[in-house]
C-alpha cells in the first residue's frame, strides 16, 4: 500500500520531502500535472476536472490515501475521502498552524490567483479564530520562477518583495506560503518579509494531520520506502529540479504517463 500525492507541477515536492523525511518507510507514487501547469490560472471548473482525473489515476493505482500538494487543487476539493480513499489537503494544517503561531492574529496568504479569489485560507482561519484578521495577495509569477528554478535570482527577489510589500503594510506576523511551490523560494520570501515574519509550510504543517492514516497504512514496516515520480510531461530540466528538490531524498522510479 503506498500514499498518492499531486500537485500541478514540482511545487508539491516540498510537500512529499517533509512527508518522506517524517515517514521514511512509506512508499510514495507522486503525481506532477506539468503538461497542464499551472492550475493557478485555470477556472474553477477545470481544476475540479483535473483533480479529480489525477486522483482517479492514483486510485487505479492502488494508493491508500491521498495528499493533495496544491493549494489550488485544495481549494476546490473539499472532500475528505474519494472512492472510498481518504484525503487529505494542504489548507485546513496551514490555516491551523498560522492561527496558532501568530500573536498578533493579523495573517498574511501568499497564493494563486485561483487559492485567492477561492478566499478558502480566511475561510478557515476566521472558522479557527473570528477576531482573526487575514490580508491575501495573488502571486501569479511565483509558480513559474519556481518552475523555472529561479530560486537566487535578483528577478525573484523583485517579483517577491512586490508581492510581499502590502502584506507587511497591514502588520502581519504570520505568513502562510499558500502553494507548494512557494517553499522552493522560501529562503527569498523570508529575505522580503524580514526575521519577525514567520513563513507557514504546508508541507510541515500536514505531517501531523496524516500521521494516523500512515501509521494503519504501513504497520510496524521497517524497510526504506521508495519514492515513484510520474508526470504528464517530462524534460530534463524538470526531473533535474524534482532532484534538487526531494534532497536528501532519492527518487526511486521516474514515469510519463497520460491522464
């Protein structure tokens, strides 16, 4: 049995690093949607349409669970199981651990334009906290300066303190990275935002939320699992970024397939 996880491209990759750090016993088959990159821009609708024909690929082939590593996937997936399979997204661990950590409840979200138009992050966090008060702003430029491994670029560090600049206006102390891609840059959103803002990762904010469905999964297993990459398109640049990415973690078994 192993756990599916999918993102529109390799942003979801920061997600599975925490997961397998945490869980290096689990077998992982992985999903990147590249050749339909990026959800962010896509209509409701479609992302709908494209999650659930990824998630039906991952259930065909024989997951137990199911981790969407995309916030715009998240935000039009409400669902907590699929064909009798349970999942889980990244929203409802990131919005619980911003409200927990920020002092001042004055919470910033960096997201797609799909995530944030959704407004599905001040949803749930005024659900955790009505005093709450969340201060949104779409990124539209990140995910493809991830894509494109522009992680020290002075570009991106540009587009980024642009993005960033009205956020820290309001007073936020708290930032969630509203996409799985936005870690890759984490170290230049940190930079823009400066030492006092803490950055929320989804990727470690949904290790607790899936540790028990793991743990029924694989038991008292004590061999080192295996990491299977798929994608629906597949260059060398790519597989190359997915590489630097998972570090320290190997990938077992690179795959193209077609949804």
């Amino acid at each position: 049995m192993k756990i599916g996880v999918f993102d529109s491209g390799v942003g979801g990759l920061t997600v599975l690093r925490e997961l397998g750090q945490h869980f290096p016993s689990v077998d992982f088959l992985y999903l990147g949607d590249t050749a339909r990159l990026p959800y962010g821009t896509k209509s409701p609708k479609t992302i709908r349409e494209y999650s659930e024909q990824v998630m039906n690929f991952l259930i065909d082939q024989g997951v137990g669970a199911i981790v969407i590593a995309c916030n715009t996937a998240s935000s039009q997936v409400s669902e907590s199981e699929w064909r009798g399979v349970p999942v889980f997204n990244v929203i409802e661990p990131g919005a619980l651990v911003a409200t927990r950590k920020s002092k001042s409840q004055r919470i910033g979200v960096l997201g797609t334009r799909a995530t944030i138009t959704s407004d599905v992050y001040a949803k749930k966090i005024k659900k955790l906290n009505p005093a709450a008060l969340v201060f949104s702003q779409s990124c539209p430029l990140l995910v493809p300066l991830a894509e494109e491994g522009w992680i020290n670029d002075p570009v991106t560090d540009f587009v980024i303190a642009r993005y960033v600049k009205p956020l820290l206006e309001n007073k936020i102390d708290t930032m969630i990275l509203g996409c799985t891609h936005y870690p890759i840059l984490r170290q230049a959103i940190q930079k823009a935002c400066g030492p006092d803002v803490h950055l929320v990762d989804s990727g470690l904010a949904i290790c607790d939320s899936i540790s028990e469905i793991i743990l029924d999964i694989t038991g008292n297993r004590k061999q080192k699992g295996s990491i299977h990459f798929c994608t629906t398109d597949l260059s060398e640049h790519t597989e190359k970024l997915a590489q630097q990415i998972l570090k320290p973690l190997v990938i077992t078994k690179t795959e193209t397939i077609h949804l």
